[in-house]
C-alpha cells in the first residue's frame, strides 16, 4: 500500500520498489532482474502522472 501511495503522489521509493520486486519474483520463480525492468517503466509511468492527478484533486471541493 505504501508503494502505492508514494507512486500515486509522483514520487518514487527505491527502497518500497525492490521490496516489491524481490517479493513478486519469489511468489513467481521469475528472476528479481526480468522483473525489475518492466516493473521500472511501470512504477516511472504511475509516479509520472502524479502531479497531474494531485493538482486534480485539489480542484475538487471536498463539502463539510
């Protein structure tokens, strides 16, 4: 969830990221390497977009 929320707000975690990875390619028998890659480009796409989807919710009004 951590991993999640920090993408979702445009930033990265190095950290976050190879716990994800190394725990994906043990749940899969993938090597931590063949996964990294694409797992890379996906979490730079998701963390890209953040500041475009924050500035979207801040237009939002929230009612009290």
């Amino acid at each position: 969830m951590a991993l999640a929320d920090t993408l979702w707000k445009g930033r990265r975690s190095a950290e976050l990221e190879e716990r994800l990875g190394v725990q994906v390619a043990t749940a899969s028998g993938h090597a931590y390497w063949d996964l990294m890659i694409p797992l890379d480009d996906l979490f730079e796409r998701i963390a890209a977009e953040g500041p475009t989807r924050l500035m979207s919710s801040a237009e939002v009004p929230i009612d009290p």
